[in-house]
C-alpha cells in the first residue's frame, strides 16, 4: 500500500510499504476513505516530539471502510463504515472505567519510555512516536486499529465522510478544550489559535453557553473562519494591537471567564521572549515554546480557567506560575478522552447543527502530501485544513 | 497516634506489614539495594481483576510463555518444580534453562519460588493484595538475580536487562489479565528504518520479542 512515512525532521515521503495485517485478536484493518494532516502532525515533521523512528507511518485522523475484524471483535464486521478515535483505549483497565479513556493503562507497548518522561504512560497513540506506542497510522491507504471493539465509530447515515471525518480528533478536542474551560451561561471565552481545534473550541463554547467568544491569531484566512462561527476577532500581528489590553477592552477590565490555549508548543510571537524560547530551544535547555501559555495565563479572570488543547511535549521556561496562583486559577489540559465524545457529537452533525467539513481548503492525494506538509508548516496558499483521498490519483 | 482523628468514614486498617516489605509498621519501607552480586528489582500493579483469578493466572506456570519476555517453554515437572527454557537474543538457538521450585504457595494471596540449578540464579516472590476502595488488586513482584555488573550490561545492550524484564512482564500480566492481549506493533508496515530508527528500536526496547498474549478471557 502507500503511505505516509516520517523519514527525519521535514522529511515526509509517499512510500510504497507492506499492507498492514491482524496481530492480536481485538485488532481490525481497515480500508482508508478519508483521512488529514493535523496541526499535531506539524510538531513531528517540524521534529519537537522525541521517538521518532524514521520510516513510521504518520496519521492520526482517519475514516474507513472495515476490511477485516481479529477473531475477538465483535461489534464490528467487514464492510461496516467506521471513523476512529486517534487514541486508543482498552475499555477495561481503571482509567477506561473511570471514562479517562486518554490514560489508558493497557495499549502503549512502550509504556517505559513516557514512564521515564512523564511518570506514568498514558495511552497508545496513531502514528504519533514511539514514546506513545509507536502504532502505525493513518496516513496511508491500509491501517491496522488496535482494541477495535472500542474506539471505532459506526456511521450508519449516509453523510459524507468529510463531514464526520473530524470526530477522529479535532472536532473531540475542540469540545473538551471548550468543556475543559468550565464555561457557564453568559460567560466570555477567549481562544488562542483558529487553526481547526481553536475554531471547534470557539463553536463547543457556544454550544456550552458561552455569551461572546474573542478569538486570537494573525492569518486573515482563520480570522475569518473564526468570526464565521460568531467569535470577536483580534489579530495579534496587526501593528499596536496588544493582546492583553485588547481582551481587557473586551471584557470592561474584567477578563475572561475561561481561555483556551489552542496552540500548544510552537507558539509565534512577535515579542521578545518569541526570540528568546527559539534560541533557547534550538540550544535544547527548553524543548517547547509556551509564549500563548503565558498570555493566557496573564489574561484570565480571577479565579478564571484555562483550558490547554494545544500539546506541550517537554519542559517549559518562564511560565508565570505565581500570577496562575494569585489570581487562583484552574487549570485543565491533556489529550483528548475521544471515546466520551464521538457519539454526542455525530448526533449533532446529523441534526445539522455543525458542518464540520466547512473548514476544509485542500482536498489532496497520497503523492501531494509531502509538498502539503511543507504548505501546512508554512501556512501558505491560505490553508486552514487539508483532507486526502488515499485512493485517488489526482487531486479534486 | 491512631486517635489524632476519629472522622475517616471511608479509611481502611493501616496493614502492619505490606507485600514484599513496602510497609511495616504503618511505615513505607524502600526495595533492598544491590550489593554482594545480588540484584534486587520491585515493582507493582494495579489489576481490575480478583486476587484469585491473578493468583491463578500466575500459577498456571505453563502458560509463562504468554506473557513473560523470551520464555520459550514451560513444563511442569513435579507438584512444586518446574523446567524453564529462555531465549537469550537474536540466535533462536541459543536459550538457556533452568528448574524452579516453588518455596511458599498461599492460594489466592502469595507464592515464592526460588530456581534449583542450571543456568539462572534467582528467586521471587508474588503478593496479592486487595487495592484500597475495592478497586482491584495490588499484585506486587519482589525478584532478585545473582549475576556480575557486567553481564547485567550486557543484557542492557543485547536485550532486555533482567530487572526491567520483571517490570515489562508484570506490565504483559496486566494487559493480559485485563484485555485478554498485550499491546504489539511488531509485525506492523513501515517505510525504510535506516542506521538510526534501527538504532532507536535497540534503545527503546523494540527488538524484545513481545509475548504471545492471547488468553481467553473469563466472562
């Protein structure tokens, strides 16, 4: 089959690689409809996330159609149209129980490795590094889906897949960033980032209540995405814009009720310290570069909450932590606990009360990948979510 | 002490002496240092199953090469003696065996076992433990090998080093015990890995074969 291989930092190339096959009994294979580069994938290419082995297969969003179920699964069967969660849980282990489906205990073959990093393993991952299982993924024609008797979604309305294709992550952590952040009726959020999680954030903190939502970044193509969901816009590029001053005229000195960090670990800055945490990273004595972290921090409400979507990786310098703890804020962050959302959410695209697939610019094949990356890092050509077709020959 | 509080509605007995000798006295106690050539690795895990479908699981020593690392076989040879065969890298036929004799069985709640001749040296204990709150069991491992500094590196370098060994395989138990399988992604596709992703398969541990798995669970 072709896939999508991670060969050393932005190094991406459609290769030719065995088909992937049944090796434990709750296994399934699927055949890829649909799947996308994500906004995480850019922290890999861009080389920030360690365990990296060249040749792994990226690709964590992704829709199929199922090929074949190991000899153990049996909510699924061969044909059956199914969009799965980018992490993989177990269903049975203390975490799954408790619906903390992202700590799974039972599906990291490399457990020790994010033990030496983090304390404890939290679950595999698709195609995501070795530190978080080193599972191939789904940026390829064929994928292999550990414990498929429960994370896949069965889609059994014949909506397209592009409009339930983003239940796999992005839509998921769009609105656990926005439940995250405690949001009550009649509250302000404010939303850093509009790539795709920052704009399902600012459309979950409506849904949640949310009275006015202010949403933060400097390319006009997400600006506009992001007032298309109903949010207030401030572009921090734009010369005398300040983002602290702009949300504290927003909100009549107040500041809001909950912020949401929707960019994680390779925030731009225009100030100095955008200068000081590159130098320091490329020196290796910080490893991500938290500058929307620190606004964010800055910019919260008393006794506000900050929600963090965006993925941090390693350590983080200069973090403001006595202003967090004079002003008595709650933080909350981690990867996305799919398996609670995924149903809730499709009853919502099949009400029409979201259509996820209108942030969608690029629809590309398996070949244009590699060159797309470098379009995605680089935000070019006004993109804002690309999708591939891994069976088509040219692009729509 | 015991009365400085009274309101614990839901605190259970302090136990006076833990698995393994983590707690005496109501008092933490550290895993026993190596010295005199003697390793000593401890390591414990939480299982939502009963103490005595572990303690079963584990007893069935036959069934070893499900989920402990380069075991290749297991045969009982007596009612508390087994023989033990082990792979010991890359050669498929290079192993080496050993026989096990079982020194302490308490159903349900410990067993310890220490091996009789041939080519290993080590003895172990098992605890099975009720967690705190109903929540499953505490199975605790305590196993200690004689073997020099050296050979311990080595097996660091060739495979897997013998403590982290235990860790991994009480890690396999686990998923086992709960899924009825244990995570793999040997066997799956990849592009080209190079000099340096097959140097970071050797570092991360990847090139240990992982156990078979596939135990039938009871509904």
């Amino acid at each position: 089959m072709k896939a999508v291989c991670w060969m050393g930092t932005s190094d991406v190339q459609t290769l030719t690689v065995d088909d992937p096959r049944i090796l434990n009994p709750h296994d399934a294979i699927l055949k890829i409809t649909r799947t996308a580069i994500c906004g995480s994938d850019l922290h890999l290419y861009d080389g920030f996330i360690p365990t990296m082995e060249s040749g792994d297969i990226l690709g964590h969003e992704f829709m199929g159609v199922v090929e074949e179920v190991g000899k153990e699964v049996t909510n699924l069967q061969r044909g059956d149209r199914v969009v799965v969660p980018f992490t993989i849980a177990c269903g049975n282990c203390l975490f799954c129980k408790k619906k903390i489906w992202s700590a799974c205990d039972n599906t990291n073959p490399n457990a020790h490795l994010m033990e030496a990093a983090y304390g404890y393993s939290g679950s595999g991952l698709f195609g995501y590094s070795h530190m978080m299982g080193g599972y191939a993924g789904g940026q390829a024609q064929y994928v292999r889906v550990p414990f498929a008797n429960v994370g896949p979604l069965k889609i059994e309305s014949d909506l397209p897949d592009e409009k339930v294709l983003f239940l796999s992550d992005i839509f998921p952590t769009g609105y656990m960033a926005a439940e995250n952040s405690r949001i009550q009726e009649g509250d302000t959020v404010a939303v850093w980032g509009c790539g795709p999680v920052g704009i399902f954030a600012i459309a979950s903190a409506f849904m949640l209540g949310a009275a006015r939502v202010i949403a933060i970044d400097r390319l006009p193509e997400r600006l506009e995405m992001a007032r298309s969901f109903g949010a207030i816009t401030v572009d921090y590029s734009e010369e005398d814009v300040d983002v602290l001053t702009a949300i504290k005229d927003l909100t009549g000195g107040m500041g809001p009720d909950s912020c949401i960090d929707a960019v994680g670990l390779e925030a731009h800055s225009t100030e100095l310290q955008g200068f000081y945490d590159k130098v320091k990273t490329a020196v290796m004595l910080e490893t991500d570069r938290p500058s929307v972290l620190r606004q964010a921090i800055q910019a919260v409400r008393k006794g506000g909450t900050l929600s963090i979507p965006g993925v941090y990786g390693g350590l983080l310098d200069k973090v403001p932590f006595g202003a967090a703890f004079g002003k008595g804020i709650t933080m909350k962050m981690g990867q996305t606990n799919m398996h609670n959302y995924m149903k809730p959410l499709l009853e919502r695209v099949e009400k029409g009360q979201i259509d996820p697939s209108s942030i969608i610019s690029h629809r590309i094949t398996l070949d244009q990948v590699p060159e797309m990356y470098k379009v995605w890092r680089d935000k070019s050509d006004h993109v804002t979510k690309i999708v591939i077709d891994p069976w088509a020959e040219r692009a729509a | 002490m015991e009365r400085a509080l009274t309101e614990k509605p839901h605190a259970e007995t302090v136990p006076q002496s833990g698995a393994a000798g983590t707690i005496l006295n109501g008092h933490y106690l550290p895993p026993p240092v190596d010295k005199d050539g003697k390793q000593w690795v401890r390591t414990s895990a939480l299982i939502v199953k009963s103490t005595s479908e572990l303690y079963e699981l584990w007893r069935d020593v036959e069934k070893a090469p499900l989920w402990q690392e380069q075991i290749a076989e297991v045969l009982v040879t007596g009612p508390k003696t087994s023989h033990w065969v082990m792979l010991t890298g890359d050669d498929p036929d290079k192993s080496i065996e050993w026989d096990s004799e079982v020194l302490n069985d308490e159903p349900g709640k410990r067993v310890a076992w220490r091996s009789i001749g041939g080519d290993s040296d080590n003895a172990g204990e098992v605890i099975f433990e009720a967690a705190p709150g109903g929540r499953g069991t505490i199975v605790t491992v305590l196993q200690e090998f004689r073997m020099s500094k050296l050979a311990s590196t080595w097996e660091t370098l060739t495979g897997r080093n013998p403590k982290q060994a235990v860790i991994e395989n009480l890690r396999h138990f686990k998923a086992l015990a709960e899924t009825g399988e244990i995570p793999r992604i040997q066997g799956q596709p990849h592009g080209p890995r190079g000099t340096s992703g097959n140097a970071k398969k050797s570092i991360y541990g990847e090139k240990v074969a992982t156990p078979a798995g596939e135990h039938q669970l009871a509904s």
